[in-house]
C-alpha cells in the first residue's frame, strides 16, 4: 500500500492537473518528457521485469500451450501463392479503375484510414490555412513520395507498386479529412496528377506538425493538454460544419485523445481513447462517411432485425475475394496486418485469445518494418499508424473488448516512449513489450488460471462446458494429466459448433465426454457437478460477456444448483457496463442460420431468405448476468464476480505504470 | 366389414416406428381407430357399457405399449372411455325414467326405490358422477345418489326392458360423442386461436420455441384481426421445426424473426409474452415439450416475462409426473447432433479396451414445471396450472387414470 501510495501522491498532480492547470514547466509538446515522468517510468519498468518471470523463460513454455497459439504459416504459404495472378493484373486495373471513376478516383481507391486516424489529420490539417495547404502543393511532391515509400518497406511490391498504389490512397485520405474547401482544391489537380496531390498532402502535413511543434514550443510549459485539446475541438468547428452536431462531439474527442503523443496524461488517454470509438450503425451519416474511408468493400445486408440497426451487418463472403485481390495494391496496412485480417473475415482465427495473439504479432511485425518518416515524431505516426491498423482490423471484424484492451496497452506504451531513444530502440522497446504482453497477460495467465481452476475439480467430477474455451480446454487438460477421474460434458450450439472441435481434441487425449446440444441441457444438468465457461470478457459490473448461449448454460446451472465458474484472463476485463445482449453485440452471417450442416432435410428457409417479412438473426455474443456466476477464476485468483471493478482498477493502475 | 384388429395393429406399428409423430395426429388417429372398435365390436345383451370398456382398454393398452411416451394416445383411449362410462351411465338413467314413466308414477314406492337404487349401482359400478354430471343431475336423483346404498340385483329387470332398441341407442350416442371428439380435435386449434386477440396486444413481440400448429394458428388469427406485432422464433434444435414455422409465419405476412436457441437469452428481454405449443400437459399443470424449452421457461421466468402455452383439451394427461425428464422422455439419434461421419474415429476410439469415450445425449422432449408456466389457454378457455387437475377430473374417469397397471395386476 505504501509504495503505492507514494507514487500516486507523485503522479496525480501531474495527471490530473492536465487540462486544467499549468503542468510541469519542462513538459512540452514535441519536447522530451520531464524527468519525473521518465524516471518513474522506467522505474516501474525495472520494478515490473524485475517481479515478473524472465521473458525466455516464458516463451518455450507458451510454445507448449497450443491452443492458444494460431499457426501462421499456412496462410503465408497462401498469400505467397496467391502473387502469381495478380501483379500482372493490377496495373491495367488500375488504369481501368482511374479511367472509369473520373473526378471521384481518388476516393474510391483510397480506401482505408481509419476513424480516429481520419479524425487527427482532420483536426490537425485545419491549422493549416488553405492558401498555404494551396502553395505547398508544387513544392514537396518527390520527397514526400521518398516518405511515403521508405514508410512501407516491408511489401514486397514497393518495386511496382508504391508509386502509384499506395499514395493516392494516403493522400486521399487525408485530402478527405482537410474538409470541404481544401477538397475542393484537392480535386481538381487530383484528376490529374493524384502523385503530386499526395506529395502536398503529407507535405502538409509535415509544416503543420513543425508548425505545431512550434508553437507548443513557443508556449512552452502552458497548458499542452488543454491547448491541444481545445484547438482540436475549435478546428474541428469549422470542417465539420456541414455534419450532424452529435458526430462532431465525437470527432472531437478522438482527435483530442490522438494528439495525446508522448506528453498526455496516461489516466486521460484512458477516459478519451476507446480503442475503437464504438460507431452507432443506425446513424446514416457516420455510416456513410466510414464507408467511404473504409477498405473493406461491404455490402450493407439486406433484411436486418429492426432491434439490431445500431450494429454492423454486412453480406458476408463478398469481402473476401475482393480484398485478396486487393492484397497487392497495399493501402496504408502493412501486409502482415493485412493477412490477419483476412484470416478474421474468413473465420481462420477465432477467440479471443488467438484473435489477440494474431494481431499483436503482427503489429510486432509491423513495427518492426515502420520507420518514421522524416520530420515526423515516431510516437505521433506510430499511433496514427496503429490506428489505421486496427480500424482495418476493426472492419474485418468488430474487435473483442480484449483486442481493444491489448490495443490500449500498446498505445499507451508508445506514448510513454521516452523520446530520448533512438527509432532502433524504440522499436524494439516496443516489440519486447509486445511480446511480454503475450506472454505474460495471455499465457502465463493462462496458467496461473489453470492451476487455479484445477484445485477446483474433484474425483468422479461431472464438469460441464459450453463451446470451445482454450482457458477451459487447458484446465481440463491438466486435471486430466493430474489423473484426476472425471468426465466432462460438452454443450455445444449452432452454427458454429465449437464443441465439436474441443470433442475431437478432448476424446484424443483420451477424456471421457458427453456431446449435447444446448437444448439438452437441463437435461444433462442433473448429473454435472461443475459448469466451466469461458468469456470473451468480463465487465466490471460482473456481467460476463462470451459467446451466446454462455448465459443460457449459466441460467440452467443456476436454477438447478449447480456452481458456475467463469475463466478469463485479466487482460480481458473491461470498465465497461451492460445490462443486455442488445446494445453491444456482435452480428454474424444470417445465412448461417438457414442452413444446417449435415441436415439436408432441413430446408425449410431455402429461398425465403429474401422475404421481407423473414429476418435470421445471427448473434455472436451474449451477456451473462453476474447472478448466475458463483466464480470467476482469474489471474489474479478466484474472485467473485462483484470484485471485478477492483481488478479493472489495479490492472488499469498496472498499465499506467509499466 | 373393416378388419379391427388389422387396424389396431397397423397403428400400433406405426406408433412403435414413429411414423406417427405429433399428438394432434396420433391423438386423431387414436379415437378414429377406437370408433371403429366400437362400432365393430359385438355387444351382448347385457352390461354393454362394461363390455365395451373392456374392448377399448384392450386395444388402448397395446397402443400405449407401443408408444408410451406419446401421452395422447393414453389420453384419448382415457377419453372414450369416459364417454362410454358416462353414456352407459345417462343409459341406465334412461332406463330408470322410461320404467319410471311406463309405471306411470303410481306411487309404487317400493318399485321406485328398487329403480333409484337400481340407476345408483349403474352410476357406481361405471363410474363416480364428474362435476359435470352432478350439476346437470336433476336435485332429486342427486340426493339419492347420497343417501341410498347399492344393490345391483335388477339389473337384468331394466335392460329387459326393449335390450334391442336400447343397445342400439347406446352405441350411437358413444360413437357420436367419439365423433364429437375427434371434432374438437380436429378443430381445437380453431377454437383456440379465435382467443387470440384476447391475448396479443398491438406492437408486441412474442417469442415462440420449435413447431406448432396451434401457435401458428393463434399467431395468424391474431395477424388476421390487423393486429400488428413481431414474432420471434427460436429454432428448436435438432428438429428445426422453428425454420417451418417462420416460414410459413413470414408467408402470411407477420414480421418474423429466427434465432438460434442458444440466442434465448439474449433476446427474452425484449420480448413481451412467450408462446409455445406442447406435447403434453400434466395433472399437475406442468408440460412436456420440445426439448429446450425448460430453458426458454427459466429465461421467461428470469426476466419476469409470461409464459403461454396453448394446448387442446387432447393433451390434457390425468398423469402426474414423475420424474419426467428420464420416465416421460426419449432419446433420439445422435447423428442428429453430431455427425457420424466425422466422428467415426473418435466413436470407436476405445473399442479395444470396452470403454466409450463419447456419449450423445439427444432426448427430444423437456419437462417444464407448473410454477413456470403462466397460463394455458385451451378450447375451452384459459386456465392456470393450478387448476388443471380439475379440468382432468371433468374428461376422465378416475377409475381409467391407470389403464396399463390395473390390467398387468
């Protein structure tokens, strides 16, 4: 408690005075970070190596732990493939694409910054006045083709292709942001030089970081938060007057959180930067505009459950073909980001943990390959960076509330770069804590939860689990090894069937086990002793929000007596509350509904797909009400669901400080 | 002439393969089959209703023994019965009033207590006077019923009265009441979805589980009287039947909407009463239904959500449960759940050491208990669970309750 206490009566002042007060005479903007702040870091920094298991130590053994691991090189043997067909083919669509678009090109190819990415450069281009934004275009063009390609040297296709792909597609995007008159300019040399009209943008976008630099360098220690944050919310006035009020709210927001840099107040970065600010599908206008940034083509589908607007519903399987054909012209997504997301539109990589995994490895991958590019400071374009990422991702598939944590975490690492380091340095400052993230938030919780779990299973055990959980599996597993005698009973539903995979896996090893359908399950309940879920998160008012059905098996076990223990990693705990399934939810494929595998008989809805009156409902996930869970086994122990608040709070505390 | 027998044996075939499914349709193949055991049987003389009785027990006992867990068909043969006893008993009244008026009231006291007496031991020996019955009685035979004791010595003196014309009488009246039976049966879900606009209000959101006709009917009726509300409907694995029943709620116009069963829970808060049809009502207000629908009741509960269920009177079962999940169930093919093909090799994983690896629990039906259920509506009006045992005591005799048991002793 004492040290704690310390640090805070340190760091508070600092955090919360943000905003409000004069901060530290030596914080500025683009300057380096005040003495207390780094050394406090790197202080917990050493404080955290130092309590924490050796990294090598871990890595082997999270080698061992399979489930959660997802193999990677099928699908780069896949994409490495797929380079025959396509490079020749690329240029004359392109050519095909610019000739029939005419004067709207440039924002059809441009396809992919994300919301908040859009947002900042928004907020940011304002500053620059037109007639500057104007008079720069001439200027910059070549070397800012020299960024643009160094920024993106791990495709393979930089030969061909950087030239003339990737640019307009950054360029547009920012052009886009600038706002009305800007654009206007924008397009009309756009038509026909798009290269020259990139070059200017990020021109433009380098004097305004300078110009910025500047200035909170003029001003000095004053009010970096509040300057930023109210220039933000001022310029984003002026572009945004042709938008609806509510989305300007938001807007502002996001472009204020962005800024943060390296020098905003951690605990503010919390509040303001949702991973990804959650976009109201039934608000035509935000949908539109999203649209337009977005690079994942979706078709919006077609007969949509009245209850569920506020939420995305694509068609499903029309992306996929037509993002691979896209894998080459590279957007602003690095191909390995590019790949993952492709594996989440097709289902390759599912749960939470793979899913987590998957993209932390290649945001490794990516940073890795980043270079900053000149005149830029290495945390601002890093996060932007990460931001376009995960919007992409965030396309493919909504994110899990662990994906949004995981990403927070990193973000908030690179605003904590010490700014001292060299880009070497920091790059692999930010790989190795990638990598520590995963090894210790996922894997080693992982164990520290099994170990946990398993004391909980006696001889002669019914347990019972639904879907496919990897923490569940592993417990199982290890009881198993234990040689503990008990049979598990696994409750499986449509469509995805998840349980048949655990079935399989579990039976290899040789556990006894009984498969039913959730239907059965007050069936089967009489003689189960144990209920074991996975979550795909826990909110902080106890619910439990996990794969749908999860609240059913709970109810049932609830009613008949039966104990209900929920397994999940601390890393995916969230502040967040919900009461229902409805407000926060994820859609998948409806037609998925319709059909029954291996039930030809079953065809009822065959061609009524299209019946207005007819709706398939889909739903991914659902909530659990804390009533119904007896434990939530964690990391951190086994707690009852009320002490989740406490967790969220300490680990929030942990990321702040690491 | 039909071949009885090759009837009987033909359902009972049908009933042990499952070809019949469903308890409307076994319920109205049921009483059709027992009305031509009726109407084939020969009836002696003498004590017809009795004779009767012992017919259809006969063939009710195989039908049951063919599928007993399909509660209809015990539930109808229990009906006839009730019919016959109750026609054999309002037969043997008849006869009292007929001696009675051919005496022609000459205050013969002794020979109208012998009748009373007489129409007594008819009543006894059939069966015990339903509420029904009682009511209707004219006060003064009532009050006899209570204070005389039963002497079954004149029996032969009242059917000897005009035996041919009276027999004949009587197996009309039966198999005119069976006809009426399978009337109700045929019509029940008629009878209960003209309640429905009593029950669905405009702009409500009801959610129902699997297939049903009666539900599909209350749904529709309600669609037809304009009001306008949205249906929900969870598919009811690993039948599907849920997929039907959108289907055809979607063609007659009703906003309908699929989800998976596992999405019960997910979706009950925002609806506002639950709909189901069963396969099965207990004595004790509890029901037999597709299987899930335990879960759907518990969420129903849950979330404070009334819990329907529309059932004709056929279903009504005189039985009370015991533990239903397990006596009252059965299971069915586990490639219904998972598939054999895939599976194959972990199916015969451990054949060499005997022990198997891998169960598949598929039952096909669910006990929900009477404190979960809201309310019943039925043919003949709605009704709380409560209240069902005493709907049982109005269509079965008490004496038929145990047809199988009474008759293995």
């Amino acid at each position: 408690m004492d040290p704690r206490r310390a640090s805070r009566t340190v760091s508070d002042p600092k955090i919360r005075q943000v905003g409000f007060f004069a901060p530290p005479p030596d914080r500025s903007l683009s300057g380096p970070p005040d003495p207390i702040s780094t050394a406090t870091t790197t202080a917990a920094a050493a404080a955290n190596t130092s309590s924490s298991p050796p990294i090598s130590d871990l890595s082997p053994s999270g080698n061992s732990l399979s489930p959660v691991m997802i193999p990677p090189p099928r699908h780069s043997s896949d994409t490495a493939h797929r380079p025959a067909p396509f490079p020749p083919a690329s240029p004359p669509r392109r050519g095909t694409l610019s000739l029939t678009v005419g004067s709207y090109n440039n924002n059809i190819i441009s396809s992919s910054p994300t919301a908040s990415f859009c947002d900042e450069s928004k907020g940011i281009s304002v500053k620059v006045s037109p007639t500057s934004a104007a008079s720069s275009f001439p200027g910059g063009g070549f070397d800012a083709t020299a960024v643009k390609a160094s920024s993106v040297p791990a495709s393979g296709l930089t030969t061909v292709s950087v030239v003339k792909t990737l640019p307009p597609g950054f360029t547009e995007t920012i052009v886009e942001k600038v706002g009305g008159s800007v654009e206007m300019q924008n397009d009309l040399p756009a038509n026909s030089k798009p290269l020259k009209e990139r070059t200017s943008k990020a021109e433009r976008r380098a004097l305004q970081e300078a110009q910025r630099a500047a200035k909170a360098a003029a001003k000095g220690s004053k009010l970096p938060a509040t300057t930023s944050g109210a220039v933000a919310s001022a310029n984003a006035k002026p572009t945004k007057a042709t938008k609806p009020p509510s989305q300007k709210n938001d807007s502002a927001t996001v472009t204020s959180s962005e800024k943060k840099g390296g020098d905003r107040p951690p605990e503010k970065d919390r509040k303001k930067d949702a991973p990804h600010p959650r976009m109201q599908y039934d608000d035509k206008s935000r949908v539109e505009k999203a649209k337009r940034r977005a690079v994942v083509k979706q078709t919006e589908a077609r007969n949509r459950v009245e209850l569920f607007r506020h939420l995305p519903q694509y068609e499903h399987g029309t992306q996929l073909p037509d993002l691979e054909s896209k894998f080459f012209q590279l957007d602003p997504v690095h191909p390995v980001v590019y790949k993952v997301g492709l594996q989440y539109i097709s289902g390759d990589i599912s749960g939470g943990n793979a899913r987590c995994i998957a993209m932390l490895q290649a945001f490794q991958e990516a940073i890795k390959d980043y270079s900053t590019p000149d005149e830029k400071t290495l945390t601002r374009d890093l996060t932007a960076k990460i931001n376009s990422y995960v919007s992409f991702l965030n396309e493919c598939r909504p994110l899990s509330i662990s994906m949004g944590n995981a990403i927070r975490f990193l973000k908030n690492r690179i605003a904590k770069l010490p700014l001292t380091l060299s880009e070497s340095e920091a790059k692999a400052f930010l790989q190795s804590d990638i990598e520590q993230f995963i090894n210790e938030k996922i894997i080693l919780a992982d164990k520290v939860i099994v170990k946990h779990a398993v004391t909980k299973i006696r001889d002669g055990d019914v347990l019972l689990t639904y879907g496919s959980s990897s923490a569940v599996e592993m417990i199982l597993l290890h009881a198993h090894e234990l040689g503990k005698p008990f049979r598990v009973v696994i409750v499986d539903s449509r469509p995805k069937l998840e349980g048949q995979l655990l079935l399989r896996r579990l039976v290899g090893k040789g556990l006894s086990c009984v498969y039913a359908n959730i239907n059965a399950v007050s069936y089967i309940m009489h003689e189960v002793t144990r209920v074991f879920l996975g979550a795909s998160s826990v909110l902080s008012n106890g619910t439990v929000y996990s794969r749908v059905g999860t609240a059913c098996v709970a109810m049932v076990a609830h009613e008949f007596r039966v104990p209900v223990l929920v397994c999940c990693e601390a890393y995916k705990f969230h502040e967040r509350v919900q009461l229902d399934s409805i407000c926060s939810n994820e859609l998948g494929d409806p037609d998925a509904i319709s059909k029954v595998p291996g039930r030809e008989d079953i065809n009822y809805l065959d061609g009524c797909t299209n019946s207005e009156n007819l709706q398939l409902l889909n739903l991914i996930n659902d909530a659990t009400p804390s009533d119904y869970v007896s434990m939530i086994v964690t990391d951190y122990g086994m707690v009852p669901p009320t002490s989740v608040p406490v967790i969220v709070r300490e680990s929030c505390r942990d990321q702040v400080w690491i | 002439m039909v071949d009885v027998q090759g009837l009987v044996d033909e359902l009972v075939s049908k009933l042990r393969r499952r070809k019949v499914e469903g308890s409307r349709a076994t319920a109205r193949l049921t009483a059709e089959l027992l009305r031509s055991v009726i109407s084939q049987s020969k009836l002696p003389a003498t004590n017809q209703p009795a004779t009767l009785i012992d017919a259809v027990r006969g063939v009710g006992e195989k039908l049951i023994a063919a599928n007993p867990i399909e509660l209809a068909v015990g539930n109808i043969v229990r009906r006839v019965l009730h019919i016959i006893r109750e026609e054999g008993h309002s037969n043997a009244r008849d006869a009292v009033e007929g001696f009675r008026l051919s005496v022609g009231g000459d205050n013969d006291y002794i020979v109208e207590q012998d009748h009373l007496n007489l129409s007594v031991a008819a009543q006894s020996s059939l069966c015990r006077p339903s509420l029904h019955a009682l009511l209707e009685r004219s006060p003064d035979s009532a009050t006899t019923y209570f204070t005389a004791n039963s002497e079954d010595d004149s029996e032969e003196k009242s059917k000897s009265l005009d035996p041919n014309a009276r027999s004949l009488e009587f197996r009309r009246k039966v198999i005119s009441a069976v006809n009426d039976l399978i009337e109700d049966i045929n019509t029940c879900h008629l009878v209960i979805a003209e309640l429905a606009v009593e029950h669905i209000h405009h702009n409500e959101v009801i959610l129902t589980f699997g297939h049903s006709r009666t539900v599909k009917e209350f749904l529709c009726a309600a669609k037809e009287k304009k009001r306008s509300f949205g249906v929900f409907v969870a598919e009811g694995a690993p039948k599907y039947q849920g997929h039907l029943l959108a289907k055809e709620l979607a063609a007659r116009g009703l906003q309908t909407t699929v989800i998976t069963d596992s999405a019960v829970f997910a979706m009950i808060s925002r609806v506002n009463m639950v709909i189901v049809g069963v396969h099965a009502v207990m004595a004790n207000g509890g029901v037999i239904g597709p299987v899930g629908l335990n879960m759907v009741a518990f969420a129903a509960q849950k979330h404070a959500i009334p819990f329907v269920v529309v059932t004709g009177t056929h279903k009504l079962c005189p039985l009370y449960p015991n533990n239903p999940e397990v006596s009252l169930n059965e299971m069915r093919s586990p490639s219904e759940v998972l598939s054999f093909e895939e599976f194959s090799d972990c199916m015969d994983y451990r054949i060499g050491t005997g022990a198997s690896q891998l169960h598949v629990v598929n039952p096909a039906f669910d006990y929900v208990p009477p404190e979960l259920v809201s309310l019943f509506i039925t043919d003949i009006g709605g009704y709380c669970p409560s209240y069902m045992y005493r709907l049982i005591a109005d269509y079965y005799s008490s004496d038929d309750v145990v047809i199988q048991q009474k008759h293995a002793s």
